[in-house]
C-alpha cells in the first residue's frame, strides 16, 4: 500500500515536473534564439535577468514547487532501481532512510535560497 | 512477506535489451538519462544558490561555468532532459492503459500491448529528436 502510494506520488510528480521543467527549459533554452529573434529579454543566464525573475512571486513559487517534485521524483527513481538489486532489508532501509534525509534537507536548502533571492527585491 | 524474485542480471538487467527489443532499450536509457539528470540537478541547487550572495557572486559562479566543456555538459542534460521527458510521457500512458489495448484471447495474426503502443513509441522519439534540435540551435546561438 506504501509502495502504491510513492509510486503513485512518482508519476504525479512527473506531470508537475513536465509543465513546471518545460517552461524552465524554454526560458532557459529557448531564450538565445528568441532573443536572437528580437523577441524577449535578455540572456537567460545574465545576472539581471537570474534576478529579474528570481525576485517575481511566480518565479519563487514555481521554483520551489519544482526543487519539491523533481527532488521527490529523482531520488524515488534511484532508490527504485537501488532496489531492483535484490539487496538486504537493511540496506533497503538505510537508503530508502538516506534518500528521505538527503532529500529534505536539499529542500530546505534550495527553499531559503528561492526565499531568500526573493526578498532581496528593492534591496 | 513481499514476493520478489531474484535480480540474477544485476546491473546488467539494466542495460541489456536481450531479446525485448526497442522498448527495452528505451528503458535502459530513460534510467540512464535519469540517473544523469538526478547528477546534474542535485549539483544544480548548490550552483544556483550561490545567487543568495548577490549578482558579483553570481556573475563568477557562471564565470566558471563558461567554458566549452561545461556548455557540451550542460547539451548533453538538454538531450538527457528531453529524451527523458517526452519518453515519460509514454511511459505514464502506458501506465494508464492508454494506446496498448484492450486485454483478449491470443488469435492469429497475434497483437500484444508492445506491439500496439509501438505507433506511440515512434511518434514519441520523432517529437524527442525534433526537442533535442531545437535545443541544440539554442546552444549554438549561445555559444556563438
């Protein structure tokens, strides 16, 4: 029941990451030809233009929500194929234990960066 | 008690297709994509946190990260990502009992689920190899 249910939480985060990690990598990656097109702003790596989005609620929103789901499905992923390794109970505890620890604490990390930026606006 | 079988293979039950054909090999490489991905992003965070610092902090940290070996890098996550994300899109179809059929009794000519989402699977790796050339014009715009 657990285990359908984590899955089931995998897939769902797969469709956040899909629209969130989609307009992501069109900012991102679709920006220079864009640009290069006279459409947009600036280079999508350029401090101004990190910090112009950074300090936009959606923004800060959005990259939470993502930093959330993809890190969720990411280390769910590896602990599954960890898993498919026939390993003992115990080491099936301590990872799944050290993915959850990892896991929360790069949340909180990537959170008060995300909070953090966001607050700087005006400054 | 859950009943599992015995992975014998390892990690070579990974990578080998054996005689599963192009399904199997697009497994293997949505994990391996998704390993690279899992690489890349957990590096990802730290890299983009350095911007809690300001933007001289920033301006260097992407200073760094400026020469053409990090750009062949960060393409390769590009293809990595786009691989990964539109083959997923079949993967939760599939998984959802879209495009594979309905369930009935084998009749000549035999059709099973692999062969009936395999239609999806083609338009799946079109759509990803037309992402991966956008993305890659993008990245000679910008290293340009």
């Amino acid at each position: 029941m657990r285990e359908s249910k984590l899955w089931a939480w995998h897939i769902v985060t797969a469709a956040i990451i899909l629209v969130l990690l989609g307009l992501h990598m069109g900012v991102m990656h679709l920006g220079a030809i864009l640009h290069a097109l006279g459409i947009g702003a600036g280079h999508p790596t350029h401090a101004d233009e990190v910090f112009r989005r950074s300090q936009q609620l959606f923004f800060m929103v959005t990259y939470i929500l993502l930093l959330g789901a993809a890190l969720f499905h990411g280390l769910y992923g590896l602990r599954s194929m960890l898993f498919e390794l026939s390993l003992s109970k115990t080491a099936e505890k301590l990872i799944g234990g050290l993915c959850a620890v990892a896991g929360f604490a790069l949340f909180i990390y990537g959170g008060y960066v995300a909070v953090a930026v966001f607050r700087l606006k005006g400054v | 008690m859950q009943n599992k079988l015995k992975n014998n293979l390892g990690l070579l039950g990974w990578l080998s297709g054996g005689r599963y054909g192009a399904e199997r090999y697009a497994y293997a490489l949505h994990r391996l994509s998704g390993l690279g991905i899992l690489a890349y992003f957990l590096m990802h965070i730290f890299v983009t946190g350095s911007r809690v610092n300001g933007k001289a902090q920033w301006d260097q940290t992407m200073g760094f990260f400026s020469s053409p070996l990090f750009k062949i890098g960060e393409f390769m996550v590009y293809l990595a990502f786009a691989y990964h994300a539109i083959n997923g899109i079949r993967l939760i179809m599939v998984e959802l009992g879209y495009m594979v059929g309905r369930p009935g009794l084998p009749s000549f000519p035999y059709s099973y689920s692999t062969l009936r989402q395999r239609p999806l699977f083609v338009v799946v790796m079109v759509l990803a190899a037309v992402l991966m050339i956008i993305g890659g014009a993008d990245f000679y715009h910008m290293m340009r």
